[in-house]
C-alpha cells in the first residue's frame, strides 16, 4: 500500500462501519439526489397524460407527446454528464460541481412544481444540466477518498449504491403517494425539497473533506474508472505503455465530433417540439421524400453514420489487441440500446399499464395484508438507514453539527410523511355505490361478432349514465356497482356524486363536485359526473397508487444483488457475452409475463374498461431486475478494462450515447402504446419489448465465441 496523504490519513479518523464518514455523507447527499430524481421520473408520464378535468387534473397530452419529451429527456440525461465531469475537472473542482448541480437541481424542480407550460419545460432544462454537474462527480469524490486505500474502494461503492436504491425507492414512494393523493405539485416540490436540504447536508459537511474534492492538480490523468464507469482522474501519472500511446485528435475528428453532436441535440429536441408544438428545428423533408422518410430521420442517420465512421476511423488507428477489445466494447454498445429501450419502460408505459389495466383496489382481506407487507416494507429500510444516521452522528456530532441538523430535520421530514402515508390507508373507509350504466355489446374486431371471454360467456360493455348522458329509447340501462373509498363518514342511501377519470370512479365532496363543474362550463366539455345512492358499507380498501409499483425495482435490487455477486464470485461465473446475454432473455421474459396477464384486454379497450390482476406487473418487475442484475456487470466497467487509458474519455462518451439512444427509443416506443393497442392489443405491444430482447439476448449469447477472442482473456 502506497503512502497515505496526510488529508486522507486524518480523513480516516472517524469512522461508520469500518469506512470514513465523509462516505456516508456522501451516501445520504446521493440518496436525497436519488429521492429527487426518481421521485419526480415516475410523476411525469402520470402527469403530463392524465385528464385535464378530475380531482387532480394533468395535462391530458397523448402518450406519444408525453413519451416524446420523455425520451429526450432521459436522453439528454446520459449526455450532459460528459461536459459535467470535464467542467469539475478543468475548473470547479468535483465538490463544487455537486453543489451547483444540486442547487440547479433544486430550481428545476421547484419549477416543475408550478404546473406551467414553460415552469414545466425550464424545470426539465435545469434538470437536465444540474444532474450533468451532480453526477459524474459523486463517484469522483469517493474515488480521490480512497486513492491511498484501493482495497477498500468496492466496498465503498457497495455502500454508496445501496444510498442510490434507498434514495430512489422512497423518493418514488413518497414523492408518488403525495402526487397521486393530494396534488401533482406536491409530489414535485416534495422532490424539489429534498434535493435542496441534501446540498445543504453536503456543503455544510466541508470540514470533514478537507482538500479532498477540489480542483485537481494538473499533474494527474485519466487512468482509473470507478465500477459505475465514472472518470477516476485522480489517479498519479503512470509509465505509458505502447497501447497506450497518444493517439492525438485529427481535424477531421473534431470536425466530426462537432456535427454528429449538433445533429444529435438538434434530433432530441425536435422530436418533442414537432408533435406537441409543431416547431420543426429540422427539416420535414431532406434527400428523400418525407411519405419514405421524415427529414429529420434522414438527417439523424447521417448522423450515426458519421459518427460510427468517426469510431472506426479512430479504432483502426490501435494495435490489433486493442483494436479488437474496443470491437468487443462497440458490440455491448451496439446491445445496450435493446436493454434500455425495454427496461425503461418502466417509466413510459408500464405507468400508464398500471394506471389504466391494472387492478390496483384491494379490499377486506386483501387491503389488511397489502396494508401490512407495505408497512414492513416502508419502516425496515427507513430504521435500517435511520440507524446509520445515529451512527453518522456520534462521530460527526461536533465536526459538522450543522450538516447533522440538516439530515436530522430531512429524516424527520420523512418519518412524518411515512406515519400520514400508512395512517392515511389504514382509515380508510370503502362504500359500495349503485349507478346507471348502458350495456353495450362489445364488438371482436377480428371477427365483427360479439366478443366471448374464456368460458364462451358473451361480453358486454357498461358505460356510465352522466348527467348530459341523453338516452335512447333503444339503450338498455342497468344498475352497476362500483365500491370507492372516502374520508367521508357515508350512510346507506345518502345520494352522491361520482366523477369518471380515465376509467376511475372517484367521490366528490361539495368543493370539488363545483370545482369540476366550473371546469367543465369553462372548457364547453360533456360532463362527466354520475350520480350515485351508497347501498352498503363495505370493509376497509386501499387503492395502491401507481408508483408504487415503480418501487420494486429498488426493492428487488436490494434483495437479490447479494445472491447475484456471490453467482459472479464463484466457479460458475459466466462470460461477459452470456452475462449480457442472460439480462436481455430475462428481461424479455418479463415483458412476456405481461403479454400473457394483458390477454383478456381486448382491441381498443378505453382505460378501465378492463383491469387485469397486479401479481402481472409485480413479476415483470422482477425479471426486469433480475435481467438488470445479470447485465449491470458487463457494462461501464468492461469499457474500463478493455479501453487503453488514452481512449476510455472518448468510450465512455460512446457508450453513454449507446444508453441515451435507448432512453429515447424507450420514450418513443413506450408512446406508441394507445396507437398499438387501438390498432391490435395490448398482448401485442408487450410482444414487442418481448421478442426484440430476447432476439437480441440470443444474438449476444452466440455471439460469444467471438466475444472471447476480441476481448484477449480480459474477463
């Protein structure tokens, strides 16, 4: 072990379960980064598609508008960073950059909380550009604390990933349940004000840092990448070996680099811009005619051509050992774009599967266990990292007692939230409404018959009876019930109202029933109120809000990653290839599960119309975190042991376009939910994220003989 600085010696005085606490610190500042970030990723497609006319009205955009601005946003995501990590490099230092991207950060949610039409578009600007300050830096930091003490680094990482999955996990919780049950707004300012108290947290513990976060001196170079594939600049200068010879920049590449990234940007946001404001940056027409191919396809094509001729011209210029280890990394790339675009429609359509398809009410029974596995749920983590905070502060308690403070009220903040959260589903009170409804005959698309379900029973539709519902004397109406929950102390008999949000029947009180009236005049829209006559009281539901299901995600991860790095640490290790192969096969398979459970969703159901079980979403999650925990160790950190040091800045670039690519396809894809299951089914569009995987998983899996070969015994 090399000598210890004096700053990192006296920075290892104080510790919390055998690491300094300045990790942990920076454990708490990335998981209320985390908290933000996914907190307000699972609101957005919820949000900006949701009726313009309910109790808490959206923006009632189209899912291709909302998955169009998704995508470059999640897109743009992957990209700023790169600017992000030269800016702390050059200039900020990595403790500064978290800051100001923090704080950038907290304005753009702030923002977002507005509900505006440009409060909405600047928010997500500002996001965009603080997280490519805030995260590339993070790991910066984690990686200069422990330059002297290598041996402790992969478990540094393993503690500061476990903040991510906490940050994520009650961010989409919390942020989700306050969105969906009082107010969008709430969910976003909630995101915005949490991010703002863990920059606090961190700039406050200064004194327990030192030196360690400034600009580095200039003596040092690229030559060390952290296991999330985060630049490690802090590494001394090394003898160069002949692979990694400066392989300088031509002209040629720069000029390159310079269009393909304008075509690119260019490409992100015209995309948004052209369907939800019909403002054209490209051409609507270029080289082709625009019935073939849109111009601004054509144009981003040429782009990739470019920019894989700037690779390649690049590429050739190496050894033959290194020239085939970054084929090898291409083609990881090259598979990546086919995980994300699946994976992450987690964010895109599976929101709208699980508000629409999805029976999320639970009742008797049922609303006690989900009652109870949601509280076990919530309050065993939340303790866990409550108790890292009692031991974060018996040694920081006089060093950084204000950041403390911070932490302490942010921790408050949560628990109090958390008890409203679980108090708020226990009482509730459920009541079994009758209504009229007009039974239709529902039409088999295919057959032009009427349509049977799986015993042969002929199906029929209910639409509910509003108050400008004007009937025919040929319409045949029948009593319906429906069983909705209130904090309303209802009896048997009383008359109400009922409102009708994307297949939701949601109680009215006075102000809102006025509200929404008022809302409806303004907009000269039908009416949508039913009015309805409680007929019995019914046991206690809970109705499980749609981001809740955004969370196992988070969950899994902490449950199966031990079981997955002790399959990596023993002899039936797979390869890289059949790594990648299995995450995308398992991945597939998930999306499989949910074509299987969407069956009984016939062409063209309007939302609600049909509600299949949540066990189907609740499985595809965990295949999707299974497939996630089989490919994440192939990704960032192959890059970094098969890129000589010279090219890795230039890899990472292209592989973090590889995953922006994928994000912005998965916003695309995941649009086109309502033309596909109009068109076809709901079986069908999950098919599509089924086979392409899968196909793709297969490919990577046979591809592995070659894989071997390119890669030189890297493993």
């Amino acid at each position: 072990m090399s000598e210890i600085t004096s700053t990192n010696n006296d920075f290892f005085k104080s510790k919390v379960l055998g690491h300094p606490s300045g990790l942990f610190v920076l454990f708490f500042t990335e998981m209320w980064e985390r908290f933000s970030f996914y907190g307000m990723r699972v609101l957005l497609i919820n949000f900006l598609t949701m009726a313009a006319i309910g109790t808490n009205p959206g923006w009632e955009w189209t899912s291709e508008n909302a998955g169009a601005l998704f995508g470059t946003y999640a897109g743009l995501l992957y990209l700023t960073p790169i600017a992000g990590g030269i800016i702390a490099d050059k200039f900020t230092g990595y403790r500064w950059a978290v800051v100001i991207g923090a704080l950038i950060m907290t304005l753009g949610h702030a923002s977002m909380a507005l509900e505006s039409e440009f409060s909405m578009y600047f928010g997500l600007g500002l996001l965009v550009i603080g997280t490519g300050f805030f995260k590339p830096n993070m790991t910066s930091i984690i990686s200069e604390m422990y330059k002297d003490l290598p041996e402790k680094k992969d478990g540094a990482y393993t503690i500061f990933y476990m903040g991510v999955n906490a940050g994520a996990f009650f961010g989409m919780m919390l942020c989700g349940y306050l969105a969906e049950k009082v107010g969008w707004s709430w969910g976003f300012g909630l995101a915005g004000i949490f991010m703002l108290l863990g920059s606090l947290q961190f700039w406050l513990a200064k004194p327990l840092f030192g030196t360690i976060g400034d600009v580095p001196k200039r003596d040092k170079v690229v030559e060390a990448i952290s296991p999330d594939g985060q630049i490690d600049v802090t590494q001394p200068k090394a003898e160069v070996k002949p692979e990694d010879k400066r392989n300088p920049f031509t002209m040629l590449d720069k000029v390159l680099i310079v269009i393909t990234s304008i075509i690119g940007l260019l490409y992100l946001i015209d995309d948004p811009a052209s369907k939800i404001g019909n403002i054209h940056l490209l051409p609507q027409e270029f080289l082709v005619s625009k019935e073939v191919l849109p111009g601004a396809l054509v144009i981003t094509i040429i782009g990739l051509v470019l920019f894989l001729f700037l690779v390649i011209s690049r590429i050739v210029r190496y050894t033959k050992v290194v020239r085939d280890r970054m084929i090898a990394v291409i083609v990881f790339a090259f598979f990546t774009v086919f995980f994300w675009l699946s994976f992450e429609q987690g964010a895109t359509s599976l929101v709208l599967f699980a508000r629409d398809f999805t029976d999320r009410t639970l009742m008797g029974n049922q609303a006690v266990v989900f009652n109870i596995i949601n509280t076990l749920l919530t309050i065993i983590p939340l303790a866990l990292v409550s108790w890292v905070l009692f031991l974060l502060f018996k040694q920081t308690a006089k060093k950084i007692a204000t950041s403390n403070i911070v932490l302490a009220l942010s921790f408050l903040g949560v628990w109090g939230i958390v008890v409203w959260m679980l108090n708020n589903d226990y009482n509730s009170k459920a009541y079994e409404l009758k209504y009229q409804a007009i039974k239709t005959a529902q039409i088999d698309k295919k057959t032009k018959k009427q349509a049977v379900d799986e015993n042969g029973d002929l199906v029929f539709d209910f639409n509910a009876v509003t108050e400008t519902t004007v009937l025919k004397p040929t319409d045949v109406v029948v009593d319906q019930t429906v069983t909705i929950s209130s904090k309303d102390a209802l009896k048997v008999n009383d008359k109400v109202v009922l409102h009708n949000e994307i297949g939701n029947f949601v109680y009215l009180t006075k102000d809102l029933e006025t509200k929404i009236r008022n809302d409806y005049k303004n907009a000269t829209k039908d009416s949508k109120i039913i009015k309805a006559e409680v007929v019995q009281l019914k046991e206690n539901q809970v109705e499980v809000t749609v981001s809740w299901f955004s969370i196992l995600n988070s969950f899994f991860i902490i449950a199966f990653a031990s079981m997955f790095s002790k399959w990596w640490d023993s002899k039936y290790n797979p390869s890289a290839a059949v790594k990648y192969g299995l995450g995308l096969i398992i991945m597939g398979l998930g999306f499989a599960i949910l074509a299987y459970g969407a069956r009984v969703i016939p062409s063209g159901a309007e939302a609600g119309a049909v509600r299949v079980s949540m066990i189907w979403l609740i499985l595809a999650y965990l295949f999707h975190t299974w497939g996630e925990l089989c490919l994440s160790p192939v990704g960032l950190s192959y890059v970094s042991k098969l890129v000589p040091s010279r090219m890795i800045a230039f890899m990472f670039g292209m592989w973090y376009l590889a995953i922006a690519i994928g994000n912005k396809l998965a916003g695309s894809l995941g649009g086109m939910i309502e033309g596909i299951t109009k068109e076809y089914d709901m079986s069908t569009f999950f098919l599509i994220f089924t086979i392409v995987p899968i196909v793709a998983g297969l490919i990577v899996v046979a591809l592995n003989p070659m894989l071997k070969k390119l890669m030189h015994g890297v493993r």
